[in-house]
C-alpha cells in the first residue's frame, strides 16, 4: 500500500487561417466579441441608473439645461463619451502602450522610451515611473488530456477518446473590492463568445468604492467550487476601477483506467511572450504534446527552442508557428525531437502572448507510467528553487525502479543552460530537518546548450526544496514519482522552479483530492501568512506559519476537517517559495502545482528616456 505524502514531509491542429490575422477583420471567440457584450450590457445598465436618478425634480431641473446644451450636438461615432466600458477599454489600450514603451514628439528631437534599457543615447535622464492602468484579468486553463490517435512521429496530432473514468474540472475564485462588490467575471471555452459560467455580472461597477452601502470595509470571494470542462477555459475578470483584480483558477484531471490513467493537475495561467517548459520526455511508450493557447486579439508568431541532453536540435516546422486569436496549436514533439530522454522547449512568441502546457504521459507495455501536465518555470536566473519534492519510501521506490522500463519512476532534477558558455552548478537539498548532503556535494559541471539530469533517488522519505545556483544563467525543474508496487500503475509529476513570494498570492486548492503546500526559505527565515478561503466565498481566520532557514515547512490545508476552495498566501522576511503537492489518498496519483505569481500587477513601470 502506498504511502500518502503525510509520511513524506512532516505530516499525513493544421497550422491556423492567416485570413485570421488580418488587421479589422472580426475575430470569433476573442476578448473583443465579449467586451462588446459586456459593453452593450454595462450601457444598459448606465441607462437604467441613469433614468432612476432622473426621476427626483432636483435632477430634473439640473439635468434640463444640460440637455438642452447638448441637443444639437453630433453624438460620437463610437459613443465613447456615453460608454464608460468602452472608455475603459481604451484606458487599458493605452495603459498597454505605456508598458510597452513610450514615444514622445517634441520640438527638437525625439524621446523614446522603453521598459527595458535601451543602447547608451547621446544624453540620458534618470528613469521615471509611468502608471500602469488596471486591466483585465486572464487565466487560461489546459485543455483535458487526450490519447494520441496517430503516429507519435507525426507533428500534428489526432486524438481519441479519454477513459471511461475520465474527469476534468476547473475550480475559480475572484475576490471582491473593499466593499464586497464582485468584479464582472466569467468562464469562457477557448474561442467562444458564450459564457460557460458567469461568475458575476459585468457591470464596471467594482472598485468604485471601497466600502458597501452600510460604510464597512469587508473583503468576499465568489467561488465557482467544480466546472467540467470539455476544451481549454478562459477565466476573464474585469478591472477593479483603479485597482487590478485578484483571482484565480485551477484545473484537475483524474482517471482510473485507460493508458491515461493518473492526477494532472495545473494553474490556469496568464499570457506571456516567452517562457520554459521542462520535463518533456519523447523515447519509446513516452508521449509528449505540446499545447499554445492564444487568448488574446492579435494573432501570435511562435518560435520553439528544442534542447536535449547532447545540446540544441535543431528542427523543421519550429519556427513561425501562427496562432489566430482564440484559437490552440497541438505540436507532437517527437515529431520535432524524437528518443529525447529530457527535453527542454523554449516558447518565445511576437504579436499576442500566449499560454502554453506539455501534456507528458507514459505507457510501459500495458501498464500506465502516469501523467502530468509541465508547466513553466521560473525565468532563467542565476539561481533557482524549488520546493514540492515529494519522496515516498525506500523500500516501495527499489521494488518500483528494480523493474525492467522503471529507472525514471524516480526523483530527478533537470537543469537547463540556454546561454552559451558552460556552468558550473551547485545544487543545495533542504527537508524537513534541514540541509541534506548529496552524493558527490551536489557541484557539477553543465555545458551551455544542454538539459542535464541529477538523480535525487538517495533521498530518504519526505517532502524537500532544492536551491540551484550557477555562475551562468539557468532554468530547473524537478520530477517526483508515486507508485504502490511492483507491477501496479505509476504516476509522476514535476514541480518547476518558482519566484518568491510577495505580500499576496492566491493559490486555488483543487476539489476532491488532498493536498500539502510546502514552503522553502533557503538563506535566513521568513513568514508565510495563510487565509482560507471557503467555498461560499467566506475569508477565514489567517494564521501565520513561521519558515525557519533552511528546513521545508509542509501545511495541510484541509487539516482538521477543513475544506477550503483556496487560500490567500503572503510572506515578509527573508526570500520564501512555495508549491502544492497534489495526490489522491493511497493510489499512486501526483501532481504539483507552483504558487501563482501574485494577481495585483504592477501599478508602474521604469520608462528610461534618452535622446
């Protein structure tokens, strides 16, 4: 029988349309279709108050000369002075445009501007902050894992159907503002105007004060507890007035039988230009499908960085990948980079961010090896950690990799040098009780361009961080693996490297599996402050879990009969990170998920102005 990880740490497509990129060409299933909506129903509703308040004589009578002012006036085109969602909308448009860069016309010359330093200018100024207007929230979850049909050497994929016992369903909370007004918020498929679940009416209205109509201050949550999901969903929230919206959504697969047997589980994640996806794995019975999601209005030019253990592959058809607005691309990356043991992709895009998973699964003859959806990690840096390392017991882990096929169905850190010049790696381990030694000291050598594996197998039963620091930038990953015996089905999981926690993040607790949150400060210590979210949208009592240097700290957060939908994580102190190690009672099933990147944004950015 299985251990659960409470004895582990501390405690029980055809390439798209290019028609569909044509600049003013409607896009279906896209932000714009839904915002016209949203703004043709925010109109009505103004129209409506409107009317309420003009019911008093007092607003009569100061409402008439302002109407007879404006009588003969030429209303705008796009009725932007009478839409205030449209007005937004721009607002965020330009906000856009400010985080992107500014250019400044004067008399004389010209200022340009940029987040990112530009080259050495004739004269340079000291940078400035420019206000980042709030914007839109985007989640966007995987869509459910599906058997390959074809030919694992074929780029584009067919699938058939799932198991019998199959089942995915996403999980959604979005905090209210100060006075308890939810902000506007849905549920959408990939490429649909059509809510799926309408989480709260989009009414503009949120964060136009920060106190309910009896003066309080008090804080709710609207929960959507399970949605069953067909396809990839988008989570959409509107701005909070001035403030950007706290929310967040999770997606969880499960099946009992069927070659995709196992737990998945996965964030649903915000768009982003350029990241790194580790733990692919594309020998024999091992099936990797790389998924790109575009949730945005601009069409997406995709370039994929293959590398593998012996350095760079190069490949036909990874480059200029075109993604049309609400649309998805599945890529078969044996078709790419076949018999890699270790694959690393670098996903890096022009035009519209996207989003994007690996759905890894593995077939030993007829026995399931697991499934895991990769998810990316931290960007590359000279140092990088992890945490969520779940190592189950010596005796059922020799009885699992002592079979013909199992050497990976164990621990493993991956870490991978994009730049060119080699590394030279040192990989510090940190359990329950601190500081724990590796055979060899935990220093080797890595060359640039390669994806290189350090076995973590001598570990004994627990839940442990890893720290990864290199002279030369690089990027890590780890995989845990979970099984109940020999001969039995296995699964498998990679906790990514992960940023450290700010004042507040919102990490969704998936339905109807357990879970343990572990948290890693390596150098000094820090607090994490932990607040239960409920299911009917109740903030509970925070607590405050202290993370001494060096040790992982493990937190159940359904200990003591508790169920809650999610939990709002901030720390102070020293540098502190934390995963969710996801299973399922005693069968074999894992996954792990990184705490997400806290929701609030960046209210500026450094603009640096040079002539």
């Amino acid at each position: 029988m299985a251990d659960t990880p409470d004895n582990q740490p501390d405690e029980h497509s055809a390439p798209a349309d290019p028609q569909d990129a044509v600049p003013g060409k409607a896009k279906r299933g896209t932000r714009k279709g839904r915002r016209a909506a949203r703004a043709a129903k925010a109109e009505a509703a103004a129209a409506a108050k409107s009317s309420a308040a003009n019911s008093s004589p007092a607003t009569k009578k100061a409402a008439a000369p302002a109407a007879g002012t404006t009588a003969d006036a030429t209303p705008r085109p796009d009725s932007r002075e009478d839409n205030p969602a449209v007005g937004k909308k721009n607002g965020r448009l330009v906000g856009l445009a400010a985080g992107l860069g500014i250019l400044v016309l004067g008399t004389g010359g010209v200022v340009a501007g940029s987040v990112m330093q530009p080259p050495r200018a004739a004269a340079e100024l000291p940078p400035v902050s420019a206000a980042v207007p709030a914007g839109e929230y985007t989640g966007v979850c995987p869509e459910p894992l599906k058997l390959l049909d074809s030919s694992a050497e074929e780029v584009d994929p067919e699938f058939s159907p799932l198991s019998t016992t199959a089942e995915t369903r996403a999980r959604a909370v979005v905090l209210s503002d100060l006075g308890g007004t939810v902000p506007g918020s849905a549920l959408y498929e990939l490429g649909s105007d059509s809510p799926l679940r309408e989480i709260a009416e989009f009414t503009g209205e949120a964060g136009s004060t920060g106190r309910s109509e009896a003066g309080e201050t008090k804080v709710l949550a609207e929960v959507v507890p399970s949605q069953d999901t067909s396809a990839a969903t988008v989570l959409t929230v509107e701005p909070m007035g001035q403030q950007h919206p706290q929310a967040g959504a999770t997606m969880t697969y499960t099946a009992e039988d069927g070659d995709l047997r196992g737990l998945a589980a996965a964030n649903c994640m915000t768009p982003s230009n350029d990241f790194w996806l580790l733990g692919a794995s594309t020998t024999v019975g091992s099936s990797a499908v790389l998924n790109l999601y575009n949730a945005t209005e601009s069409a997406s030019t995709v370039d994929l960085e293959l590398v593998g253990a012996e350095g760079p592959i190069q490949a036909a058809g990874s480059r200029g990948l075109l993604i049309a607005p609400g649309e998805s691309k599945s890529i078969v990356l044996a078709g790419l980079a076949a018999n890699q043991e270790s694959l690393a992709v670098h996903v890096s895009s022009s035009g519209g961010p996207i989003v994007g998973t690996i759905q890894q699964s593995i077939l030993r003859e007829l026995t399931p090896g697991g499934v895991e959806l990769l998810q990316p990690s931290a960007g590359a840096g000279l140092s990088q950690v992890l945490t969520g390392i779940a190592v189950q017991d010596e005796k059922t882990a020799q009885q699992i990799r002592g079979q013909a096929g199992y050497e990976n169905a164990s621990p493993a850190l991956n870490v991978v040098v994009p730049g060119a010049s080699d590394a030279t790696v040192q990989v510090r381990v940190f359990g329950p009780k601190g500081q724990v030694a590796l055979p060899g000291g935990g220093v080797f050598n890595a060359a640039a361009g390669t994806v290189s594996a350090i076995p973590l197998d001598s570990l004994p039963q627990g839940t442990y961080s890893v720290e990864v620091t290199s002279d030369v930038s690089v990027v890590a990953s780890a995989r845990v693996s979970r099984g109940t015996g020999e001969g039995d089905p296995v699964d498998f999981g990679w906790a990514p490297s992960t940023d450290r926690l700010g004042s507040e993040h919102l990490a969704l607790v998936p339905g109807g599996v357990s879970s343990r949150f572990s948290f890693i400060a390596p150098e000094g210590n820090a607090k994490v402050s932990v607040t239960p979210i409920s299911a009917n949208g109740r903030l509970g009592t925070e607590r405050v879990v202290d993370v001494p240097g060096g040790s992982t700290v493990s937190l159940d957060p359904k200990a003591n009969g508790a169920d809650p939908a999610a939990l709002l994580i901030g720390a102070t102190g020293d540098p502190v990170y934390g995963s969710q190690v996801v299973f399922n009672g005693s069968s074999p099933n894992i996954s792990v998920l990184p705490v997400p990147p806290g929701t609030q944004g960046r209210q500026s950015v450094p603009v640096f102005l040079g002539y």
